[in-house]
C-alpha cells in the first residue's frame, strides 16, 4: 500500500509542477503581447521593415508556448486519470 501512495504523491507533485510551468508561460505570454505592442507601436513603418522581422519572431514564440501550454494541459488530464486509478 505504501508504494501506491507514493506513487499518488510523486504525481501528484508532477501536476503542481506542471501547474507552475504553466504560470510561467502565461507571464511570459503576457510580457510577449506587451513586447508586441510596444514593437508596433514604436518601429511601424520603418524603411527597413524590422518591426515586421521582430513580430513574427514574437508570434511564433507566442504560437510555441500555447502549444506547449496545450501538452501541459494534456499531461495533467492524464496524470490526475493515474491518480483516480
């Protein structure tokens, strides 16, 4: 019985972790968006279009971290399906 339960605690602690990650990524989010903004609103325009090069540059990190955001939310489903087992 003693190795079950510390199987439920182990992932139970991968969840809070998985749950820490995933607050990070959503400040780092937040901060992308701002960085975002701020690119557009202070390089539009340009002759040598880097605001362009830069934005796209931004939204793709924002595409990566919403798909790792989606495996996280993926890993904790399955990992709170152990935990109910």
């Amino acid at each position: 019985m003693t190795s079950l339960a510390q199987v439920k605690a182990a992932i139970n602690g991968v969840i809070s972790q998985i749950n820490e990650q995933n607050g990070l990524i959503n400040d780092f989010k937040s901060t992308n968006r701002d960085n975002m903004t701020l690119v557009t609103r202070t390089l539009q325009g340009g002759q040598a279009g880097h605001e362009q090069t830069m934005l796209t540059a931004l939204r793709r990190a924002d595409d990566s971290l919403s798909k790792a955001q989606q495996a996280l939310r993926q890993a904790e489903q399955s990992a709170k399906k152990v935990t109910n087992i």
